[in-house]
C-alpha cells in the first residue's frame, strides 16, 4: 500500500450536502480496498470550461493508502459515476505525518483555499460583472501603452483593409 494524493471534481449539485461526498468518496476507495486518511473540500469555483453541462465544480482534496494496481480501478470508477466529474490521482513527494494530521484537523466542509486568493477575487468579480470583465472593448486585456495614451476621436479597432499588391505589366 502506497500514499495517494486525489483531486476530485464534483458536481455542484450533489457538492451540496457534504455528507453526500464523502460517501461517494467512501464507495469508490471501498471498492478497490483504499484506507482514506483525510476527505476535505478545497475549493468551489467556475470551472475554465464546461463538462458534462456544468460550469461550477466543487473540489475536493484527498489522501489515501491503496495499493498501485487498483488506482486504474478507482479512476475507471470515478469515470462512471454521475457526480464525480473528473479525478486526479498523484503520487505525493513531501507529504509528511505533520501535514496529514494538520489536514486532518481542518473542518472538512470549509474550504482549505484563503478567501484572499487573487483567483478567487477575480472570479467573483468576474460573476458580479454578469460574465464581462466591464471593459470598453469587451474585456480583451489592455496594452500597456493603451492605459496610458488618451483615444483619439476617429481612431477605430478595425484592420486597415490590405492593397492589392502592384501587377507588372507583361
């Protein structure tokens, strides 16, 4: 048996009531015979992209004992279940005892991630904005020399329209 590091993504919906992920987290290491040590929620955010229809997912981390030729098991077990949406499952290098009972410590439900993360911030920002980033030119990221230079009246965000290049006359 070998430590394991997981991160599963789940559906926000069944993310809802806690006690629902642990225990699919519960079924899916009791069918490859894992020991779990620690099960708590990292974090909810909008995802970067869509999967299967949804646009928030709600991570949790975990670490558990298992044996290596299960792990396909597990991560084929994930696949087919209706609120796992994806599973990551790594080898931890510097995981130490310190750590795991550290982690074991922290409220299960409450997110490990700080409230002050700048990912965080930009997101909600980006959610109240109602999915714009608020800008003049639809949230595509200003060149330094933009921020600064005052717009001209007539200037326009267009291409200048190319000219034909000049034919010899044969």
């Amino acid at each position: 048996m070998k430590l394991y590091e997981g991160m599963f993504l789940f559906d926000n919906m069944a993310a809802h009531e806690w006690s629902n992920v642990e225990q699919e987290v519960k079924r899916v290491f009791d069918r490859i015979g894992a020991t779990q040590h620690v099960c708590v929620k990292f974090d909810e955010r909008r995802l970067a992209y869509e999967v299967d229809g949804r646009k928030r997912g709600t991570y949790v981390l975990t670490y558990f004992d298992a044996d290596p030729q299960r792990i396909g098991d597990l991560e084929r077990d994930a696949r087919l279940s209706e609120v796992i949406l994806r599973l990551m499952v790594i080898r931890p290098e510097d995981m130490t005892e310190e750590k795991l009972t550290e982690l074991k410590a922290h409220p299960a439900e409450t997110s490990l991630t700080p409230a002050s993360d700048p990912r965080r911030d930009r997101e909600q920002r980006y959610e109240r904005d109602g999915g714009r980033d608020g800008g003049r030119d639809g949230g595509r990221p200003r060149r330094r020399d933009e921020e600064s230079a005052p717009r001209s009246e007539g200037a326009s965000d267009s291409k200048p329209e190319a000219t034909p290049a000049p034919t010899t006359g044969e």
